[in-house]
C-alpha cells in the first residue's frame, strides 16, 4: 500500500491547521440551530440537508430540526462505518433531486453522521469519488457549509480534520484543511439515553486518543495541554462517581479537547490497528481500540493500568475469538491496513519504527484479540 502526501513530523512541525470557527455549548443549545443556520441559506430553492442517525426516527428530536422551505432530513443508519461508495451515492442523489448546491450539510449523530456530512460537503465540490481523497491534503476545493452535532461523546469527528472512510481498498480518512466543520453544537443533553456499552466504547476512543497523544514523538506543548485535560476529564468520568448529568458535559467536552490533542499531533499503535479490524472484519472503531489496547502494555503500560480499572468499574467484558477465525489473507489484509497507517507508527515509535513493528509482531497481537 503506498500513501502519498503523508504528513511526517518534520512536514508537520509548523502546520497551519484549521481549527472549528464558530462553536455553540450548553444545555439545551440545539434549539438555536434554525437561527445559526437562517444566516446561511442562500434562498428557499437551496436547501439544509440534515444527515441524522437513524436511531432519532419517531422521537422528538425530528420535530425540532428546524426544517423549512425545500430542507431535507435523510435518516442514516450508523450500525456500519462510513463508506466511500456511500458518500458518492448521498452526492449522487443531492445533485439529481436539486438544481443548485444545497445551503449546507448538518451531521446529527455520532462519529458516522459527523464524518458522512463532512466527507458529502467536500464531495458536493469536488470531482470524482470520495475514494480518490483517502490520504491528506488532496481536496483542492472548498467545500459548501457543514456543521456538526454530536450525540454522542469521544471520537472527536466533531473538531477533527478528517472523516474516516472505509473505502474499496482501505479505512483511511480525507485528511484536509477542508474538512473541519464551519459550524458546531455541543449540546450535553443530545447524549442523554445512550447505551451504556456504546457511551464506554465511544467514550474510551477519548481516552486512548489522549494516551497516544501524551506518549508520541510527535507531542508538543499544543497537543500536551489539551491531551492532558481530556485525560483528567476522562478519569473522573470512568473512574470517580460523578453526577450523569455532570458526567455528560464532562465527557463532551473531554471530547473536545482530545480531538485538539490529536490536530497537531498524532494518535499510535492502537489506532493503526482498529484500522486493520474495521477494514477486515467490520469492527467498529471504538470497540476496535478497546480490542487492541488491552493487549498494548508493551507500548502504553500506565494507560492500559488504567484502562483495565475502567473496564472493572464499569463491568464492560469485551469479546473474545474476534481474530480467531481469520484466513491467512485476510491477517495479511489486516496487517498490511495497519502498516499502511505510517504516522501513526511515526508518532508511536519515531522515525526508525520499521524496524520495531513487525508483520509477525501485529499477526501476534491480532492473534490474541
């Protein structure tokens, strides 16, 4: 697998990286939505198109998207990863159901809602599949307004500058100045009714994002100060007895602040890895980090300590025999996915990290998930 435009952390040193301009938090916040976006529409005929998980059909939530004139509510399911192929086919569908480009695209979900309407508002711009993106820094056009609202707390889709896709060939993200949204919401009570092991998994992508931040070779004094608050935050949310309401504004903003940690800096081993799964075998990406970082003490021993005391507190057993059934080529597949995640593997182990990651060293790891 070759990546071209693969930032290393000499190209990355001095990176002007976007940040979300505009942002809105508290409780209840979402209900100013219709006054965010009035400003923006162009006119009645250019529509809002809100992606919302499906999860929302039949609830309140519907009822207060504040939808007018020809606005269109498309519920998405976010039981699979995003992909590619489904990114083009949501394009597709906009360009032929209307004459001119919609207003703007609003995520209302999860890291799958966040990272479809961010990927759909870069592709409504730009030529050609949403395959041809996966790497950074190849989107030429800007692309139309986009906002984000999370549902949920711990990928950091909301602040990120990419929208991870599973595509034809790989799981790799449209890593771009681009993709940041122009717009988010950050409203606790959006979360509130989440599964208890889907809020664990989602919430302990934060915090693994947090342990391969602080311990990369990439990390500086920008990434440290916002990774070492989102640790703090993740802590008294998984391990102290906290109010659920407090817990809820904590996580998200835990969230946030782990997604900056990561911006100009990287993630490592445990995220290389869950690319490797969620391409295989369709694992999702916060189970799939929780799969591979109980086995990661080699690499993260303080982290994966605490780790183990989150799980025992919260009674989470993660499932076993997921690697067991695999073919010869599907552990290469797998493998070479994970390898193929090269500055991850930089941030993890430095610059000389070929010659400590081996194939056979991730087939035992794997192995063992």
């Amino acid at each position: 697998m070759t990546l071209k435009n693969i930032p290393t952390k000499a190209s990355q040193e001095y990176r002007n990286f976007p940040m979300v301009p505009r942002v809105v938090y508290g409780k209840g916040s979402f209900n100013t939505l219709g006054d965010i976006l009035m400003s923006k529409r162009k006119h009645s005929e250019a529509p809002m198109i809100y992606l919302v998980d499906d999860v929302f059909e039949n609830t309140d939530l519907l009822n207060r998207i504040p939808k007018i004139f020809c606005d269109q509510i498309i519920l998405i399911s976010a039981e699979d990863e995003p992909k590619t192929q489904q990114v083009d086919a949501l394009v597709s569908m906009l360009k032929e159901n209307y004459n001119e480009l919609p207003s703007g695209i609003i995520g209302i979900g999860g890291g799958t809602l966040l990272d479809l309407a961010k990927a759909v508002a870069i592709m409504l711009t730009n030529k050609g599949g949403a395959a041809e993106y996966q790497g950074w820094d190849l989107v030429k056009k800007q692309p139309i307004y986009h906002v984000g609202i999370p549902t949920i707390s711990g990928t950091g889709a909301e602040v990120s500058r990419t929208t991870v896709l599973m595509g034809p060939e790989k799981k790799l993200g449209i890593n771009s100045d681009y993709t940041t949204f122009d717009q988010v919401l950050l409203d606790p009570d959006l979360t509130v009714g989440v599964p208890k092991e889907q809020w664990f998994y989602t919430g302990m992508d934060c915090f693994i994002h947090c342990v391969e931040s602080l311990n990369g070779t990439f990390l500086n004094a920008f990434s440290k100060s916002y990774g070492e608050k989102s640790l703090e935050l993740c802590k008294e949310v998984f391990l102290e007895d906290i109010d659920e309401s407090e817990s809820r504004e904590k996580l998200m903003m835990a969230s946030w602040h782990g997604g900056m940690s990561i911006a100009y800096s990287q993630v490592g081993v445990a995220h290389a890895m869950s690319y490797g799964l969620g391409y295989v075998l369709g694992v999702k990406h916060g189970i799939g980090n929780c799969l591979v970082f109980q086995f990661l003490e080699e690499f993260y021993p303080e982290g994966v300590v605490l780790f183990n005391n989150m799980l025992k507190k919260h009674k989470i057993v993660l499932p076993k025999g997921v690697c067991s059934n695999l073919t010869e080529s599907e552990m290469d597949t797998m493998i070479t996915v994970a390898l193929g995640m090269e500055p991850l593997w930089e941030n993890a182990l430095g610059e000389n990290w070929k010659s400590i990651i081996t194939a056979q060293k991730l087939k035992a790891i794997y192995q063992k998930i």
